[in-house]
C-alpha cells in the first residue's frame, strides 16, 4: 500500500498533467491500476529527471520541452515528488523511537537491581546515571523530532506540486537524522531492557529488525546530506555575490557572532552551530574551487573529492533547522499548551545540548566549541538528566503510547511472567 499510494499514487499527484491524474487516479484507488516501486537501475545511478509529463515532456513529434530553468531545477522538482515518501519514512522512525522510549524509560522505573548494602531495597535502573543518561537525552531528542515532523507534514501538504518547492526542505534534510535517530534509539532502548527484550512479546527487538530497512528505503541517505550541502553552498554563493547579504537560513551570517550565552541553554547550542556553519560552508568553497582549478578536473569530481567535509556542512545546518523549527512550533505564537512549557523547555535544552555532545568533532576541529565549553555542556546534560529522573513517568506518557502498543514489561513484568497467573 506505500508502494501503490505513496509512490505510485503520489508520483502521478506531484508530477502528472491533469490529463494523466484524470486518467489514472481513479483506477489507482480503485485498485484496477497498480502501481509498484521497481528497482531496475543494475550498475548505475536511477534517472529521476524522466519518472511524467507536468514539468518536462516529448510531443507527437518528438520535440522535448521543460518548464524547469535548467536541468538541475528539473531533478530538484522531480526528487521533491518524493519527499512526501520521506516525511513518511522519518515519521514511522520517529513513532517507533517513540515507542521504543516509552517501554524502556517504564521498565526502568520497575525494575531493580543491586543494592546499596545488605538488606536495603535494590536500585530501580533509571536511578543509575548511565541509565538515564543513554535514554533521557533520547528521549527529548525524539520529544523535538516529532514536533519538527508534524510541521514539516503540514508544510509539505501546503506545497505539494508547487514548481518552486526545494527538495531540501521537503524530506531531505530531516529524514536521515530521524532515521538514524530512530534506529540508534531502538537499539538502546532495548539494550537498555537487558534480557527481557530477547523475547518477542517485548516488542522492541522485533520493531528494530523490521525498521532496519528506512535507512536504506530509497538507497544509503548518507547521500542525502550531500544534497542538502549542495542546498547550502548555492545560499552561500548567493550571499557571497550579493556582498555578504545572506538571507534565509544564513541570515545569520550577515551579523558577527554575539559572545557565547550561558552553556545551560538553547541559545548556547545555536551559538555553537552557527559559528560552525559560519566557518565551514567558505572552506569548503575554497577547497571545492582549488580542486576544481587543477588541469582535467570536472565540478562533479571537484565536489565530490570534499564530500565529507560536504558531510558535516549539511549536519550542522539541519541540527540549526531542526532547533529553529521546534523554538517557532512551542515558543510564543506555537501550537504547543502553554502548560507544557516548562517541561518542553528543559528537554529542547537537553537536546540542544545532546546535540553539541554528538557534534562535538566537528565544533572542536572548526573552532567552534572550546574544549572547556564542551566539557561544561557534557555536565549539564547530566545535571538534566538528573533533573528529569523525578518526571520520568511523566516523561514516558509524553511519548503517547497507549497501553495495548506497550510491552509486558513497561506494564506489570513480575505478574505477566508469574506462573500463577490465570
């Protein structure tokens, strides 16, 4: 049913002439039209610039004729057809991290091991430091992921078969993160469960196996961070042109960087990033072109010989979206209750901060991120984690699982394995 409605159906919405909606939609959803994914393209790369006819077509005879600019904007609005499959792929990654959370953080509150002297009660997991540490940041990484992705779905809704819609803002540049998200945060949710999530009925490691799969959907998205870079580059070359005047995502760059708020914050975080992505889009610019100066080197090859330095580029600017997009989703004006604040406010810290954890490499080498700085924010995010232990019920309720999705152990394990029971 993805396949036929999404991809099919979806394809002939996004990329077809009325003439051809009119003719084929109804039998697609009547199921006398059925449609498939092939993947055909054996030894070379698929040809997403041919797939129908709204934006590029070849009359009776013979004679071709784009509405796009040029042919890179024709395979930005022929891949934009796909993002709707993309948004969907990060939306089942984010639900089964959801999911995942849920069962682990409940478990971690039942379960007990080990004790602090003889006779005294065991220690309930999630009181372990490490044990919180490797699920609450998770948690409120998955907290901003899900926000993001629901304003990113109406987003996409609103520009579906718009000429102009940038496939970069239309799956690309959230999909990869979410999925590797999600499948990161399986794994350590059900590692986080011990043995108990060997067993099926614990669904878990069942759900992580068969989600395996979204990181390779549509090829390796290692490769979609390469579009988004590529994205990034014509915005800085555009502002670079118009005398340093950015606009959009970059118009942070038309101003010198403030000096840096207190670590504890969101506002450190985007500081952090922002310095990065005002260092690394002008190297790698400048190594791109000095490959590209050299006898017999093409663009493609020029680009492609820089392409993890394109790789952290892309990661630092969706990590900088991703913090915008969920401040404009629960800040003033957002669609988030008012009650939830406070607590939305402490876990956009703790995944602001999760995040400059995770990018620690890439800030450090740029200059970025002080050594002293990086260390102060790994502190925080344990005094957070700390700090959350006490709401950790509270917390596993906001990932909004209802009970019949959960697991034997998020429930009541001792009495589900017990052998007295009815």
């Amino acid at each position: 049913m993805s396949a036929h409605y999404w991809l099919f159906g979806g394809s002939i919405v996004a990329l077809g002439t009325p003439a051809q909606a009119a003719a084929w939609l109804p039998r697609v959803e009547a199921l006398t039209m059925r449609g498939c994914f092939a993947l055909t393209e054996l030894g070379h790369g698929s040809n997403a610039r041919g797939l129908l006819g709204r934006y590029a077509r070849v009359d009776a005879a013979g004679a071709y004729t784009r509405d796009a600019p040029s042919p890179d904007a024709l395979f930005g609005v022929m891949m934009g057809a796909l993002s709707g499959r993309r948004v969907g792929i990060a939306a089942v990654a984010v639900r089964q991290a959801r999911v995942a959370l849920a069962i682990a953080v409940r478990y971690g509150l039942l379960r007990r091991a080990f004790a602090g002297a003889p006779g005294a009660a065991e220690t309930l997991l999630l009181y372990y430091p490490m044990h919180r540490r490797r699920l609450l940041p998770r948690l409120a990484i998955t907290v901003v992921h899900q926000v993001v992705l629901n304003a990113l779905k109406a987003g996409w809704s609103r520009s579906l078969g718009a000429k102009d819609c940038p496939v970069s803002s239309c799956g690309y540049r959230p999909q990869a993160v979410m999925t590797w998200h999600g499948l990161e945060t399986m794994q350590v949710a059900r590692e986080a469960c011990g043995g108990q999530e060997f067993k099926r009925e614990n669904r878990i490691g069942v759900s992580r196996a068969a989600q395996d799969i979204s990181a390779t959907f549509e090829g390796d998205i290692t490769v979609l961070f390469q579009q988004v870079a590529k994205a990034c580059l014509a915005a800085y070359a555009r502002g670079a042109k118009a005398g340093g005047r950015f606009d959009g995502a970059l118009a942070h760059l038309n101003h010198p960087p403030a000096p840096p708020p207190p670590v504890a914050s969101v506002a450190f975080a985007v500081h952090a990033l922002r310095r990065a992505e005002a260092g690394l889009p002008p190297r790698l610019v400048q190594s791109i072109a000095s490959s590209a100066a050299a006898p017999g080197v093409t663009p493609f090859d020029a680009f492609t010989a820089h392409q993890v330095a394109a790789d952290a580029v892309a990661r630092v600017h969706t990590q900088l979206l991703l913090l915008d997009a969920f401040t404009a989703a629960t800040g003033a004006g957002g669609t988030a209750p008012a009650s939830l604040g406070p607590l939305l406010g402490a876990l956009d810290t703790l995944h602001a901060l999760a995040v400059v954890e995770a990018s620690g490499g890439v800030l450090l080498r740029g200059g970025a991120l002080s050594p002293a700085d990086a260390a102060a924010a790994h502190d925080v995010v344990d005094e957070l984690c700390a700090a959350l232990r006490p709401r950790a019920a509270e917390l596993a309720g906001v990932m909004a699982v209802p009970d019949f999705l959960l697991a034997p152990i998020a429930l009541d394990v001792v009495a589900h394995n017990s052998r007295a029971r009815p």
